[in-house]
C-alpha cells in the first residue's frame, strides 16, 4: 500500500471564506465528509438548510456539483473524482465497478467503488 489511500468521500464547499482544520490543500471554504457523497450532502443540509437552496446562494449551480465532489486522503489531502481513483487504484481498494468506471484518463472513483 503507498502512503496515500483514500479515507472517506467528500464534498468541498467554497463559501469563498477562511476555515480553520480543513484539508491541508483547501485555503477557503470548507470539506464536509462521510461514507458516501449523499451522506456529505445530508449533513450540509442538516447544517445549512436546502442544500440547493444554499449552493445557489454560493452561485455554485446543479451543474457544478460535481466539480465539487471529491475524497480525503490518509494525508490530509482533497482530491477530486480523477486523482481518488488514481490513488485508489494504486492501492487497491477499487472493490466494486473497476471494469465499468475504468476509461483510461477520464477514470473517476465514486464512493460506491469503495468498501
């Protein structure tokens, strides 16, 4: 296993503010984190409310969401959908979907690859 494996999934909320303990690569805004994205989503809307509601008011659109999805890292790392499966691949915790995700350079994890 390398050093850097995947922990949970993620989703980087860019309020465009300063927040203290987030990933060491997030400067603004702030990563909200579970087993699955859906979970991420459940507690932003437990935190903030609609959570479309709430994204609208950052002008960050439905077709954005992805963008913004992503996973944590054992280093403390947010990475987006490309380089979680780079990492996960490499540490073989691709447990369920490598044949149908895999496509070359355009290979993204999504949680439900994961255990």
């Amino acid at each position: 296993m390398n050093d850097e494996f995947i922990l949970s999934a993620a989703i980087w909320v860019n309020d465009k503010e300063k927040h203290e303990q987030q990933p060491e690569n997030i400067e603004i805004g702030f990563v909200v984190c579970g087993r699955r994205h859906n979970n991420c989503y459940q507690t932003i809307t437990d935190l903030k409310g609609d959570v479309h509601k709430y994204f609208a008011s950052l002008n960050i659109t439905d077709d954005d969401y992805r963008k913004y999805q992503g996973f944590i890292t054992s280093l403390n790392r947010y990475v987006d959908r490309k380089e979680g499966w780079l990492i996960a691949k490499a540490n073989n915790q691709i447990k369920f979907g490598l044949v149908g995700c895999e496509n070359g350079e355009d290979s993204i994890l999504i949680s439900e690859n994961l255990y």
